[in-house]
C-alpha cells in the first residue's frame, strides 16, 4: 500500500510531454509513475485530468521574520508558497536582525522547522566585515549581496569590500544589483518629486546596468559562481548576451515580466519595488531572454508590505509587492495562451532552479525522487482576489486578472500540505541540502 496516488492525471515529464496516468508515493518519494497503478493507498486524490507539476522551487522570497512578522512570517508564507504551488523556497537575509552569521541562521532553520508548511533554504547576508561567517555558515543556498539599498540595513558597495568577497571562497554569490552612488545622485536630482513613477527614474537602467557590470568583473576576475536576482532591463539582457560565462546565471521576478511603469497609474505606491518595474520593450527584452537562456530561472521576490504602508507618500512608503502564491498561475496562464511551452516553464521554477542551487533530487517528477509536486487546473479560469491570498499582506498587484493553473492540491515530501483552498495542519517541510 502506497501512503498517496494520484490518479488519472496529466502527468509532466522534463522533457514537456506529458503521460495521462497514475502517481503514487511512499516515504516521501516518488515511488512509481505508469499509466495505471493498481495498488491501494492510505491517500487517494481522483486529478480528474488535472495537469501534475513538480513543485515550483522559489529562489527569492523575503519572509520577514524575525522582525517584522506583523506584514509575514515563516509559517504564513510558507503556506501562501502552498497555496501556489511552491514547495521549497530559499529566503532572503535582510529580516531584523539580518541572517549574517550561525546564530541568526540557527534561529530560521529552527522557526522554519516548527512552523514551515514546506521545504525551506536560507541566504547568508554579506557585510563589509563578515567574511568568515559567509564561507563557513552552513547550510545556505549561498551569500546575497546588496550592492545598492533595498530594505533593511544590508549593503556593499565599496569595491574593496566587493573584491575581498569575490575573491575570498568559492560559495555562490547571489547579487541585488543596482548602483548606489548613482541613485544617491538621482534621489538629490529628483528630491521635489512625490509621485511614485517617479521610482523608475531615480533608480534607473543605468543605475542597474552599471551595478551588474560590476558584478559581472568580479566573478570573471575570481571565477565566481555567480547569481544576478531580479534582472530588469534590456541593456543587462544585452551585456549578458555578449558576455555570460557559464558560471553566471540569471534570474527574472514575475513583476518584471508582467508589469511596467504604465501600472503606476493602477498601483500607486503599490507598484514600488526594488529594483523597479521598467519600460514596455524590457518587459518584451526580458521574455525574449527567458526563451533564448539568457535567464535561467524564475523567483517571486516576495516581498509583502501592509496595505497601511504603501498609502504613505513616496519616499516614505516601503518598495516590494506579494508574489509567491501568484507566479505559477501567471506563467500558467501565459503558457497556455502560447507564451512559453510545459517544458520551458519546468526549466524556468522547477528543475533550473535545483540544478544552479545544486539541491538534489528536486525539480523533475522522476521514481525515486522527493514527492514535491502541484497539482494544477489549466481548463478554468478565476480572478486573484484579496480575500483569498494567505500571505499576510492580503493584496496582490494582479487583483482582478483571472489566471489558470491555481492549484487544487500541493504536496510535500509526499504529504497534503494544501487541498482545494485549504492548508493542512501539521504537515512540515525539511531543510534544503546544498550539495557541492
């Protein structure tokens, strides 16, 4: 008897094709795949035609805790990652206090493991004096730099600190790449402005294209592995198509996909985010990237905010917007409308962020692999709603677009962690391995 099967699926194989049958799992395990499977199981879910996916693996969500739990916390994102078919997630350190050492990384793996609903990774924070801790700290996905301010205190900028951090280990280096001198000089230019486009003007293209050069010179000189987080620009796009060796890679948000500064006028302040949403032609720059390999992979960057603190005037009001629960349907609803294909979509959440992450025996529905798949309805459609959102932020920049692809059920590790619009009690995720 298997502990779960799934039966009568549409089931995705790596390479986009698909095979109509049965799943079933068992020590948390990918046990068999066949078009029939006649065994019993303690869990039997009927997918009625449904399409099964491997769980999508987010690479960059903020989840504020500690600090700021009031706007998320591990567990409530951690169930909104559920709620949209997110089953390992790898989060960012600038909480308060920020993960820059042992101790603080202790104390997520510790929260994550009474209270995450799935499997969870950690970034280590990168200051101009920790060195040590971000080459010995473990496990981590890898160490984050922030070359230009975003929220919370992290930054490194000078280029001394920038080369002792390149140059001093060999752990993956993910990078918020914007350039802070320039947009010091922008802030002073555009002071009288209170108008939240005016965002995009202050932390401009340059002011990204310049901080990913930068970044791109380090890890070349060191041979770096190398991560660039929330690509937004056609002339990045441009510079890496010249010029990406093969230890570098790159990672495109939703919001940059799907948004650009025409939806200030919708959002407001709710559009703020760093860095932020761009012109019409990089939205098309980025999609064409996507589809020639220039990017790699997708991540959400959640990053919630209460509703109470985007109403603020502009610069007062906080930059990130929610994500984690709505990027699948997203990449679901543009995949069925021709956009990109099953298998490019598996490439983008799924097996590309395991492979560059090296987290083994995720990403691909295969026998013998972690039971972490979505379970997902492309044949109707239904509108984001507020309401319905279990991030704590409860607002979504998409509210009112009707996607497909919501999942019906999500499971982790072989258990129902999320079934037809509800969390289940008690299943928790694991930490993330991190091989080399």
């Amino acid at each position: 008897m298997y502990s779960l099967l799934i039966r009568n699926a549409v089931i995705a194989r790596p390479d986009g094709t698909t095979l109509e049958g049965d799943l079933a799992c068992e020590h948390g395990l990918i046990a068999r795949i066949d078009a029939a499977i006649d065994v019993s199981a303690e869990e039997t879910i009927d997918a009625q035609g449904a399409l099964l996916l491997p769980g999508v693996i987010d690479t960059h969500v903020h989840f504020r805790e500690p600090g700021k739990e009031y706007k998320e916390d591990l567990a409530s994102g951690s169930r909104a990652a559920a709620a949209g078919g997110v089953t390992s997630f790898l989060e960012m350190p600038n909480t308060e206090p920020p993960t820059i050492d042992q101790a603080s990384l202790d104390f997520k793996l510790a929260r994550a493991a009474e209270t995450c609903a799935v499997n969870y990774g950690f970034f280590i924070g990168a200051t101009p004096t920790n060195l040590d801790a971000v080459n010995r700290v473990a496990p981590v996905a890898g160490i984050k730099v922030f070359m230009g301010c975003s929220t919370g205190g992290l930054l490194v900028d000078k280029d001394e600190d920038l080369e002792r951090i390149f140059a001093g280990g060999e752990r993956l280096i993910a990078v918020h790449a914007e350039d802070e001198t320039r947009m010091h000089a922008r802030r002073r230019l555009f002071a009288d402005r209170r108008d939240s486009a005016v965002h995009s003007e202050i932390r401009d293209n340059l002011c990204a294209l310049r901080a990913t050069e930068r970044a791109l010179a380090f890890s070349k000189r060191h041979r770096r592995p190398l991560h660039i987080l929330h690509l937004s620009t056609h002339e990045e796009i441009e510079l890496l198509r010249r010029d990406k060796p093969a230890w570098v890679k790159a990672e495109v948000i939703p919001h940059h996909l799907f948004l650009n500064v025409k939806d200030y006028e919708r959002l407001g302040n709710r559009a703020q985010m760093n860095p932020p949403i761009r012109a019409p032609e990089d939205n098309a720059a980025l999609w064409q990237a996507l589809q020639d390999g220039v990017i790699d992979f997708l991540g959400s960057d959640h990053a919630p905010h209460t509703l109470a603190e985007k109403r603020l005037e502009y610069p007062n009001s906080p930059s990130g917007m929610p994500g984690v629960e709505t990027s699948l349907p997203l990449m679901l609803t543009h995949m069925t409308a021709g956009k990109c294909t099953l298998a490019e979509l598996q490439r983008w959440m799924c097996s590309g962020p395991a492979e560059h992450y090296r987290i083994p025996n995720k990403g691909s529905l295969l026998e013998g692999w972690d039971a972490d798949l979505t379970l997902v309805d492309i044949r109707a459609s239904k509108p984001v709603r507020n309401e319905e959102l279990f991030t704590k932020a409860k607002w979504s920049p998409y509210e009112g677009w009707k996607l497909v692809g919501w999942p019906l059920y999500t499971v982790v590790g072989g258990q129902v962690a999320f079934a037809r619009g509800q969390i289940r009690d008690g299943v928790r995720g694991r930490p993330l391995a991190f091989v080399n």
